[in-house]
C-alpha cells in the first residue's frame, strides 16, 4: 500500500519507519530539504531520532505535491500548532477519497476545536468523514526501536477504523479501535496539560505519593472536562486516556515532564521554550483548555494551576498548596457516567 506521513518530526519519522517496516511504500514529507536528503542519503533523520537507523527503501520529499502523489492512505503528524495550515496544503493534493489519519495530540490553535474537526473543515469534508485519530501510550523513541506498545484508532466510520488498525498492527504494536473520536482525542490532548503539573511535582523534589495523587486526579479532571464536549467518560480508563497519561507523566522521553521539571526547578517558560527544537503541546493545550472549560462552566484546577505557573504569574509551590486545600469534596464523578448513559438513551447530549 503507498502511503504518505506529513510531518517528519519524531513520531512521524517513527510511523514511517513502522510502516515501512510492514512493506508498505511510505513517503515522508518534511518541510526542510535538508531533513530530506538526509533521510535520502545518509538513511537518518538528521535533527529528529538521529540515532535510529531508517529502513532501507523509505523515501522523503519536501515538495507536498510530489509526496502525496498516488498515494492510497495520508498520515498526518505534524504539531497540533500547526495542524491546521498543513492540512490546507494536503487538502490541494489528496483526493477526496483517500482516508486522513492523524497522530497529533492538541487542539486546534485557532479555534480550539478538535484536530480531526479541524482537518475536516481544510479538506473540506464533512466531519469525520474519511478521517481517523491515533492516541496512546506511544513515545517515538520506544516505538522506532520496536518496543511493544499498544494505541488505538478512533472514527465515526468504523469500517476505516477496522481497516487502519489492519494496516498498522503487528507484533510489537497492537492496535485497538474505539467509536468515541471525542473522548480519544481529549485524552492525547489533556494528558499533556497533566504532565507538565507531573514535571513541576519532580521539579519540586517531591515523592510518588503527590505524582500518584495528581495522576489520579487528572484523569477525574480529564474525564470531566471530555464528557462536557460529549465523551463517554470511559473511553478515558483505556489507552488514549489513562494508558497515555501514565507514560507522559512518568517517562523519560516525554518533553510535556521534562518541561515541567524545569519549571518546578524555578526556570521560567518562556526560556525553556525558546532552547528546544520540538515543541511542546502542553503549552498550548493549557491554554485551550482553560478557555474552553470556562465558557463550558467546568472545574479544571489541575489545568488552571499549570497555567498560571506557565503564565509567571503563580509560583510551583503556590499552586501546589492551593491545590492541596482547595474545599473538600467526594471523590467520585460517577454522575459523568450517569449522564452520558441518559444522553444516549433518549439521543440527546452537547454537540461535539
């Protein structure tokens, strides 16, 4: 199958190298020429996952015209900041029936919408029609060197659903399909707000009992804020929503922590943004959020908090106790659960 990866930063050049692995004929777009030839040439991408040895027969093209000819499936995996503008430029090329999955993890920069809605609306499709999401526990670095890992793949049609989760599963990534395109995308998005505040907590010196402790109630805040936009809060206890939120938390390889890290060490963001290539999704994703839950009236402290560290104007250890002796609750959001089934009974619920 000849299929084509927009966006050549880790996780793309890493889904290339997967699919091309499985003997597809993969095309990988990258906006610089030199990241191109590179791959051409030497067989290494040289400014993402530079140590990881391409298979051979993968080939790049930083002209979007030329990569996306004839190709049957596009796999876009470029920035959540940047989402948008790239898919205007696919829509020019890619034929109306020629299915999009994408492996970003955000909102849409713009208008804050989804990313798949976001696609929709530049390759002028209804939406979800044609278009798929990946999200899970699924670090670039682990997956280009065939650690085992499993994701799962979310769209209205099901049918591509099924067929995409074909054309990547293997035995070292296992791929599941999940009807909820909201909650899926939620959690990719949300659990990178959580694993900045994760970074800030390692940051702060402090121990497993806080980071457990904020895990945990992230992914209440997470389910919560999903269910308000019309996700089924369970979707949030499988891989795109609990699965994904531990690994970014506790990982290594997660640039979301080790942002937070620094931040909780006293650096500020704006400096830490400033000295790395990749970026950073947590950062936008923050803002989104926040913005959206108040229009939507929906308690997000956890997100406000990383906010206002990012913002400069709170310190770590600040919101940390704000946090810690906010007013006391119950713990359980079994009404998310209670309302979701009443919507689907009758059919009524929020648009999505």
């Amino acid at each position: 199958m000849r299929i084509t990866v927009v966006g050549a930063g880790s996780w793309g050049t890493a889904m290339a190298a997967h699919l091309r692995r499985l003997g597809h004929r993969v095309t990988l777009w990258a906006r610089e020429p030199e990241v191109a030839e590179g791959i051409n040439v030497e067989g290494r991408n040289p400014y993402f996952l530079s140590d990881v040895p391409l298979p051979p027969g993968l080939r790049a093209e930083s002209e979007m015209e030329s990569a996306l000819a004839g190709c049957r499936l596009a796999v876009m995996a470029v920035p959540s900041r940047w989402t948008r503008e790239v898919a205007r430029e696919v829509g020019r090329f890619l034929p109306e029936e020629v299915p999009v999955l994408n492996l970003a993890k955000g909102f849409d920069f713009h208008s804050g919408s989804r990313l798949s809605v976001a696609i929709s609306e530049e390759l002028g499709r209804a939406e979800g029609r044609g278009v798929a999401v990946l999200s899970g526990p699924n670090h670039a670095e682990e997956v280009a060197r065939l650690v085992p890992s499993a994701t799962v793949i979310a769209s209205r049609d099901g049918e591509l659903a099924r067929f995409l989760q074909g054309v990547l599963s293997c035995e070292y990534f296992r791929v599941y399909t999940n009807s909820d395109v909201v909650g899926v995308e939620v959690g990719g998005a949300y659990k990178n707000v959580i694993a900045v505040a994760a970074g800030i907590l390692d940051g702060l010196g402090l121990g497993d009992n806080t980071k457990a402790g904020l895990i945990t109630r992230g992914l209440a805040e997470m389910a919560r804020f999903g269910a308000a936009l019309g996700a089924n809060p369970i979707t949030f206890s499988g891989l795109s929503g609990v699965g994904d939120l531990i690994v970014t938390c506790v990982s290594r390889h997660s640039r979301n922590r080790n942002f937070g890290e620094r931040l909780g060490r006293g650096e500020r963001a704006e400096e830490v943004l400033s000295e790395s290539r990749m970026v950073v999704e947590g950062v936008y994703t923050t803002r989104m959020v926040t913005d959206t839950a108040s229009r939507l009236g929906v308690e997000v402290p956890i997100a406000l908090g990383v906010k206002a560290v990012i913002d400069g104007r709170s310190e770590p250890s600040e919101v940390l106790l704000e946090l810690m002796t906010r007013r006391l609750k119950e713990e359980t959001e079994e009404r998310l659960y209670r309302d979701f089934l009443l919507r689907e009974k009758d059919g009524s619920g929020p648009s999505t």
